[in-house]
C-alpha cells in the first residue's frame, strides 16, 4: 500500500501540470485518473485527489486479501470506493444539534455506499 501511494505522489508531481482538471498516473496496477479539487480557503493552494484506487481484491470472510489485478486503460478515480459494512442510523443524523449535523452530512455519501468489497485507498496530493 505505502508502494501504491508513492507511486502516486511521485508520479504525479511529473504527470501534470498544476493548470489540469484532470490529471493522469500510472500507479504499479494501471493508469488512474484523478481530479483537482479548489480548497474554500484562500490561503491554500488547490489538492488533487485520487479516489477509489484499488489495493486489494474482494477478500473472502477470514483470509487475507490478494493484491489487486491489473487494468488496461485509465480507471476513474475521481469518486470514492464503498466504504466498509458498518451500523449506521442514517436517522439519528436528522435528530442530531444542527452543528453535529453539518459534520455528519458531509458523510453520508460514505455511509450509504458500503460493500465488503471494501479495499479502496484515497489519496491527496498538495
């Protein structure tokens, strides 16, 4: 995994002028295709982000993952993975103070998209 997110740093900063929307890089899997993302503050420089790389195949209950199967062309990775199974009570976001609630919001996308099939990495590059 530490392999796969240098991979990323460095080829990135090569792969890509700072102006690109959408920057390309090849990671040791295939190339994955990420997106710059503008901060609301002024004072910091925009980020990109790599969203949804895989780094490992569906594990099966109990064993151990095997490392992810190579791909041709470019995945898109401007979304995030589903995120692991977990409880949540998307309710109990609604009947939170409004201040939890604003935090929790931002969330949700990752609570309603779950799977086993869970072995995704995010990635942020200044």
């Amino acid at each position: 995994v530490l392999q796969l997110i240098l991979a990323v740093a460095v080829l990135s900063s090569a792969s890509f002028r700072q102006q690109d929307l959408y920057p390309v890089v090849r990671t040791q899997y295939g190339r994955v295709k990420g997106m710059r993302f503008d901060l609301s503050n002024d004072s910091l420089k925009p980020v990109v982000k790599f969203l949804g790389i895989p780094y490992g195949t569906k594990p099966e209950r109990f064993r151990y993952a095997d490392r992810p199967s190579s791909w041709t062309g470019v995945k898109n990775s401007t979304v995030p993975g589903p995120s692991c199974p977990q409880r949540v009570e998307l309710a109990d976001i609604d009947k939170s103070p409004a201040s939890v609630r604003r935090t929790l919001n931002t969330m949700r996308p990752f609570l309603t998209k779950m799977s086993e099939d869970c072995l995704y990495l995010n990635v942020y590059y200044p």
